[in-house]
C-alpha cells in the first residue's frame, strides 16, 4: 500500500528526529574542545544550552506535525523566528573561538559554522525557505564576514589571507551544502524505488495468485517462466511452469507462433473476440502478446495476457436477441423508443421513428419547445407534461403529429425519468404509440354518441323534458365509460321509442280529427265567401248605380251617403278577402295561374288604382320605372294585389309626402328577375316594428291601429303570395323618415318569357250587336249584371240554374257567358264542362263570375278569365268588350294573356 505524501512539516520533523543525536554529540564536542582552548566553563554551559534547544526544536516541529499544522500565516513567521533565535545562540561560540585567535579554535569555528548552514539548508530540515533563511543566515554571515572582520581589527592586517578565508569558507559551505542535498535527495530515490519495487513485487504476486486474471511469462525458448492461477484453472494444468506453452496453449499453433516471434521483436500483437475450446467448454477470450523486457530493455521473453469475454459475447447475443424482439415488438405495436440523454445533450431513438412521427426532432427542439413535427396546440401541454414527469409524476399524455404529407395524427406518449447519482434527471425514457386508427374509431363513436344525443334531445323535446343533457369531456372519459353512457342513451331512447309510439297513434288520430276540421272549416268558408260577398255584391252594385244617378241629378247630399255606404261595403269586403286569401295560404291552397303581361303597364295602371288615394292624402306619386322592363311571365294578378298593398300602406302611412313607385330588371342566379320598390316618406320604423312585421294580424305597434286603422293581414299576405309566386317581399326603414318596400320576382315562372310585347287590345270595342247569357241564382247578381252591361249596348239575359243557361246557350248562343260556379242545380264547373263538349256551345267564350277564386282551375277548364265577386262595374264592363264576340268563332279561344285591364280595379 502506497503512503501518502509527507508534509513539509512531516519531512522536517523526521528529519530533526533523525539527525538530532549527531547534532547533540557534536554540540557536546564542540563544546568540550572550545573549553580546553579557551579554559573556562563557558563553552561548556553553551553546549548545554544548546542541545538543550536541539531538543526543544525537535519536539516542537514533531507536536506541529501531530496537530498537522500548515505552513501558512503565524505558524511560519513563528517558527521563523524561532530558528533565527537559535541560530544566533549557535553562533555564539564560533564567533568566540575565532575571535580568541587560536588556530585550532578557528578551525572548529568552521566546522561548527558550515555544519549549521548545512543542517538549515538541507531539504526537509526546516520545512520552508522563509525557516531555513533565518536559520542559516547568522551562521552564514558569520563564516564570511569574520576573516574581514579580523584583518579590519588587527594592527597589521593580512588581507590576502582574509580574503582566501572568506572565499574558502563561503566555497566549502556551499560544497557540503550540494553534498548533503545530493546525499539526501539519492537517499529519497532510492526510498521511493524500493517502495516502489516492493509495490510492483506485490501486484505482480496479486496478479498471478488471481483466478479470474490469464497472464503468462514465456522464456524466450517458448517455455513458461510464470503463469497466474487464472491460466493453470482454465487449462486444466496444476504446474505449468518449464512447459512449452505452444503445447498447452488452446489456439492454433500457427497462430500463436506468428505472435510469439512478433512480440520477440517487440511488437505487441492482439486478438480480439477469439472463440477456443477449453477442458471447462467453449469460451471467447481477448488475448495479446508483448515483449517482456528486463532492467536495461533487453527482450527476456513474452508477455502473454488474455481476457476471458464470454459472459460479455454472451450478453450481446441476448441483447441482439432482445433488440431484434424489442424491434418486432415495436413495429407490431406501432411504437418508438427515444432516450433523451442531459447529460450528452442527445435524443437516441429505438424503433420505426418515421412510422410514428414522419420525421425527427433534435434535442434542442425537444429543449426549446419548437418541435416542427408536433401540433402548435399541444407544443405547451407537452412540455408541462415533461415538467411533471421531471418531477416524479407517472401520468401519460396524447399530442398531435403533423406529417410531411399534411395528414394528422395522433400519439399516446408515456415518459419516465431516470435519476443521476446527484438526484438529478439524468435521462427521459419516452415510449410513442401511434393511436391515429384508435382516435379515429373515437371520433366516429363519439360522432355516433352525439347524434344519439340529438335524436334523444329531440325526442325529449317532444315530451317536454328541457333538463339539459350531461356535459360530455371527451379527452376525460375513457372509451368503457362511453360505452356505458351510451347504453344508457340507446336504453332511454328505446323506452321513449315506446312512449312516441303510442304518441303517435294519438297524433295520427288527431290529424284524422284535424283534416276533417279542416274539410269543415273549409266548406264552413266556401259557403261563408258566397253567403258574404252575394249580399256584398248586391250592396256595391246597387250603391254604384245609385251613386251615378245622384251625380247626374246633381245631389250632393245622397252622394256622400252613397259614398260612405259604398266605401264601408268595400273595406268589409277587402277584409273578407283578405281572411280568405290567408286561410287559402295556411291550407297551402294558393296556387298561381302565370300568364305573360307587360310589367310597365301593370305598374302603371296600379299607379293609376291608387291616384285617388293618394291625392287624399297630399301625397304625390312618382313613377321611375326602367325602359327595359319588358314582358314577365307570372301571376299578374296576385303580383298587383300585392303591389296595391303596398301602394295603399304608402298612402296611407304618408300625409302630405311623396311616394316612388321604381322598377327595375336585375341578372341573378338562374335568370332575370323583376324588383319592384315603393319608396315613400312616411312616418317609417323601427328595427324592432320591422322584426313583427310581416306577422298575420299584428301591426307596427297599438297606436298605429288606433290612428291608421287596419287588421294587419295585408303585409302578412303580401309576403306569402310573393313567396307563392317563387320571389318575396323586404323593407328598409328608418324612424320618422320614410321606407322603402321591395318586390323581388322572376321574371320566368313556369315557362319563357315573351320577348316582346303581344296586343292585349279586346276583340270588340262595342258591344252593339252583342248578346251575353249571365249564368247566376242570386237574382240582384243578375241585375247588376244586366245594368252594368246594358249601358255599353249589350243585350243580357239570365239564367238562374245550370240546366237553364245550357239550354238558352244551345237554342240561341251568345257572345259571351257570364258563369256563377255555385249554382242550384250543378255546379258551374259542370256547366262549363258540358258548353265545351257541346259542339254548338263550344266555341262561346266563358267568363267566371265567382266567389270562388281558383282562376288556375278556370283557365285549366278553358274559361277566358275569371272575376271575383263583386267585381267591380268597370272591371266587369271591360271584361265583357274584351272577350265578347259579334259571330260564333270557329273554336273557343284558348287562355288570352292577362291583360292589366282585367286586374287594374278590386275590390
């Protein structure tokens, strides 16, 4: 065992032990000689004292080293001081034996001055320079100075032998001062090279006593010198030693022979991972061969050390095994392994990494947190999640990848940390599932849970059940607590499948219930409209008669009588009309009857409807309407009762204003569409009136009721019949400055549009000569009918049943007939039927006069047109110069286009 390495301290105090009782019995010597020369006690006295402090100084550095004292601070200025006390008190006697003058005294002067500049010199003595300087320096000056000294005193002073005795004192100091450091430092080496021979000696005897060691000294002559216990046990031999290794050794002999001769000529040869076959089985050793040199360099033979590596072959065939299996086991399971090594700053990977994540990532990605490959939305939770795992959590976390195709996907990651022999993280262990094919089928179970969900919201929508659904966290709930859930849902719904069930034998016999209500109510307003309007129409007809008589007596006071009773007949009958037209809707019974019809002249000819209306009210009408209108295809009748609504709200709603009436032809998607605005500025709306506006029987707020009037239908139905006729209605308004309502609608519907416009002048502008059958039970509807028509020259002739109208049509035919559908005896239909397949009767044109209005029906039949009752006079009257002939035609006329004419004036 080597020892550690002395102090300075250590070496002085073992050297004052070792040299102090030469250093006492010289003192002692010195002391007896100089007290025969100078005859007194004195040096004796000296003597003592001074082995006395030999002693002292001894036992002092031994305690220092005991205490193991450094050399630094006060303890080297104390001891410093210490030694140039004692080198003073040693310098005492000398100086005074060479001062006596005596030869001989001068000699052991100079004995005793060298040999105390010698001992404070000498490595080991005083333990550091600053020490060694004090105690030599005395004795020093001392030895060179005194012969300069004694020629400066003497009378006649011998320079030349001063100078001689300074230089030979000075020079025999520092040659006994070489010799001592020479002496002592060979002293040292040979110390440390036996030590070290002795360590050499042991380990070589270690080496060779070892069992688990193959080393082997072979002669020159290829016999063994030495061979360790580890080659005896492995060969099987108990005495190895004189033999021939090449005969014992168990590789090949050429092999061995190439090796051996190689390290004679000092090369080092080696072999490594070489399998051989040994009394004990098969092994694999590292072995080499070296020269064996003696003390002067010389090759004395070969140095041969093997290794014995099977266990470490043996590992490495089972982790190539475990590599390959941990490889298939990875792939299998779509998975990596990546090690994220601190220390060396790297990130190894074990596995398909390209099949996981598409890519790989350095570990300053991995450190900053900029991995490309991972999602931007998971970048932060990922390194929180690295944070806890840092901290000893063992939870798992599931991120994003992005590929370099584009595609996502996703990957279960489990981390767990491995610690350093400091405590700190010294590696990360991470193993990356691909889980895309699993969160795929999540998703679709989850989409499937949800629409469950939603059909069962809907279902407990049905039974009023509002209690919200449980709130699902998909990233929280495990795939069987799903499962659960959603048995527990398809469990609900399959018991509320049987609650709907029998729900809906209730609804389908509540619908049966409800169609014939609905058959009821319709009857109930099919024989309300003829018993309503019948009477209405007698009213309006009879005041209008009245009405012209009073203006062509000139009496004023009847003819605002007539006036009121005629305006209170109309108002009633438009809001009869209205209620009707909007249970048509509700029933989804509104069906348009299109016809081409020129778009300015309709607009023109409802300007002209509402002009009395307007100057009423101080408002003037203004007409913009753009040149390339043209002809339209479509309704033109619903398309004026919804114009009129509008014309008439403007006039209502505006008192001493304006009112635009602009139209327009627009390119949208599939084709060309009419947009129609009635611009007025009225009192306007508000946002919140706009949002209620269109609602059946609701108006713009209660005082508009009371101030305007109205039942609030006729924006309701406007709206309606426009969506019937494929277009719709909207508004923009502000507050107290007007608003602009607008009628958007195709421009084709049904069929193409004519190109240009067609002549819907009337066949016969008098009706000299004309004779037209009117077909109706009410008596008065038949007056009317026969006044209103008699002024413009026609003869008229009635008929209160079906069967009589055919009768008279067939014995004299008319030019016209004026058909009622609600008749006695059959139904006007029928009527028109059997005049069409009479030859005689079919070529006589048919105009329906009816409550009924289903002028799509009409047209279908082969009716000209039809009016609903009451038509107006005027109406009536340009309907019968239109479609009225002089002579029998050759075969009735097909459906003319609507003229404007026909829908200029309504009730």
């Amino acid at each position: 065992m080597l020892s550690r390495p002395l102090r300075s301290l250590a070496e002085a105090a073992e050297t004052r032990r070792r040299e102090m009782p030469a250093s006492v019995a010289l003192i002692i010597l010195t002391g007896g000689i100089a007290a025969a020369i100078m005859d007194g006690g004195a040096p004796v006295a000296w003597a003592a004292i001074m082995a006395l402090l030999l002693i002292v100084d001894t036992e002092l550095y031994r305690r220092l080293d005991a205490a193991e004292r450094n050399l630094d601070g006060a303890t080297l200025l104390g001891l410093s001081a210490w030694s140039l006390f004692c080198s003073v008190f040693y310098a005492v006697l000398p100086a005074a034996l060479w001062f006596d003058g005596q030869a001989a005294g001068a000699a052991a002067a100079m004995v005793l001055w060298v040999a105390g500049v010698v001992r404070h010199f000498s490595p080991g003595v005083s333990g550091a320079w600053p020490i060694a300087l004090a105690g030599a320096a005395p004795p020093a000056l001392c030895l060179t100075l005194s012969p300069l000294l004694i020629a400066v005193s003497s009378a006649r002073a011998d320079w030349d032998l001063a100078i001689i005795a300074t230089v030979g004192g000075g020079a025999l100091m520092a040659y006994v001062a070489s010799a001592r450091m020479s002496a002592s430092e060979a002293e040292r080496k040979l110390r440390e090279a036996g030590a070290q021979g002795q360590l050499q000696h042991m380990l070589g005897r270690q080496l060779l006593a070892d069992d688990q060691v193959t080393i082997a000294l072979v002669n020159v002559d290829g016999t063994v010198a030495a061979a360790s216990r580890g080659v005896t046990k492995a060969l099987g031999i108990a005495k190895i030693e004189s033999l021939v290794f090449a005969d014992v050794a168990p590789v090949g002999p050429e092999r061995w022979k190439d090796a051996f001769e190689r390290a004679l000529m000092g090369d080092v040869v080696r072999h490594n991972e070489d399998e051989v076959q040994l009394p004990g089985g098969r092994r694999y050793f590292d072995w080499e061969t070296r020269p064996w040199r003696d003390e002067r360099g010389g090759v004395r033979g070969v140095l041969v050390i093997g290794r014995d590596i099977t266990s470490l072959v043996a590992a490495r065939t089972i982790a190539a095994g475990s590599h390959d299996l941990l490889s298939l086991a990875l792939d299998a399971g779509r998975s990596v392994v990546w090690e994220v090594d601190y220390k060396q700053r790297s990130i190894v990977w074990h596995g398909d990494r390209e099949g996981v994540y598409g890519d790989g990532f350095t570990f300053t990605e991995f450190e900053t947190n900029t991995t490309k490959i991972i999602h931007q939305d998971d970048r932060e939770p990922m390194s929180a999640y690295f944070y806890r795992v840092a901290a000893g959590s063992s939870e798992d976390i599931e991120h994003r990848v992005l590929r370099p195709d584009g595609s996502v996907s996703w990957v279960h990651l489990r981390a767990r940390r491995m610690l350093g022999r400091t405590g700190g993280v010294r590696k990360m262990i991470v193993l990356s599932t691909d889980v895309t094919e699993r969160k795929r089928k999540e998703a679709a179970f989850i989409a499937a849970m949800h629409r469950a969900e939603e059909t069962l919201k809907a279902k407990r929508a049905l039974f009023a059940d509002i209690a919200p659904p449980e709130a699902l966290d998909e990233a929280a709930v495990s795939v069987a607590e799903m499962h659960e859930r959603l048995d527990a849902l398809m469990q609900e719904m399959d018991a509320r499948d049987v609650v709907l069930a029998e729900t809906m034998v209730s609804l389908r016999a509540a619908r049966e219930a409800a169609e014939q209500a609905n058959v009821s109510k319709s009857q109930f307003l099919a024989s309300m409209s003829h018993e309503l309007r019948t009477p209405l129409n007698a009213i309006i007809g009879y005041s209008e008669i009245l009405q012209e008589e009073a203006e062509a007596d000139g009496r004023a006071s009847d003819l605002a009588d007539i006036e009121r009773v005629l305006s209170s007949a109309r108002q009633l009958l438009h809001l009869i009309n209205d209620i009707l037209d909007l249970s048509k809707i509700e029933a989804g019974r509104m069906e348009a009857a299109a016809a081409d019809f020129d778009v300015a002249d309709l607009l023109q000819e409802a300007a002209a409807t509402v002009g009395p209306a307007m100057e009423k009210s101080g408002n003037t009408l203004k007409l913009e309407l753009a040149p390339d209108l043209g002809m339209a295809h479509n309704d033109a009748f619903k398309l004026n009762q919804c114009l009129l609504n509008l014309l008439s709200n403007a006039a209502k709603f505006t008192q001493n204003g304006a009112v635009t009436l602009r139209a327009r032809r627009e390119q949208r998607e599939g084709g060309a569409w009419i947009a129609i605005d009635v611009v007025d500025s009225g009192i306007g709306l508000s946002q919140e009136q706009i949002a209620r506006l269109f609602a059946p029987f609701v108006q713009a707020d209660a005082s508009t009721a009371r101030r305007f009037g109205g039942t609030g239908l006729g924006l309701a139905i406007t709206r309606r019949m426009m969506q019937v006729l494929g277009g719709d209605v909207s508004v923009v308004s502000e507050l107290g400055r007007g608003s602009t309502f607008t009628l958007a609608l195709p421009c084709l519907w049904g069929a193409e549009c004519a190109p240009a416009k067609q002549d819907a002048a009337p066949q016969v502008r008098e009706g000299a000569a004309q004779t037209i059958l009117v077909i109706d039970d009410e008596e008065s509807a038949r007056d009317l009918a026969q006044r209103s028509l008699a002024r413009l020259g026609f003869t008229v002739r009635g008929a209160a049943t079906g069967a009589e109208g055919l009768a008279q049509a067939r014995a004299e035919p008319p030019g016209l007939v004026l058909l009622d559908i609600n008749l006695p005896d059959m139904s006007g239909w029928a009527v028109l039927a059997a005049l069409g397949a009479d030859a005689r009767t079919a070529n006589i044109p048919v105009l329906i006069h009816s409550v009924d209005d289903d002028r799509a029906r009409a047209r279908a039949a082969g009716a000209c047109d039809l009016l609903v009752k009451p038509a107006d006079r005027d109406v009536l009257a340009a309907a019968a110069l239109r479609f009225a002939r002089s002579a029998a035609p050759q075969q009735r006329p097909q459906t003319q286009p609507q003229s404007s004419a026909t829908i200029a004036k309504s009730a």
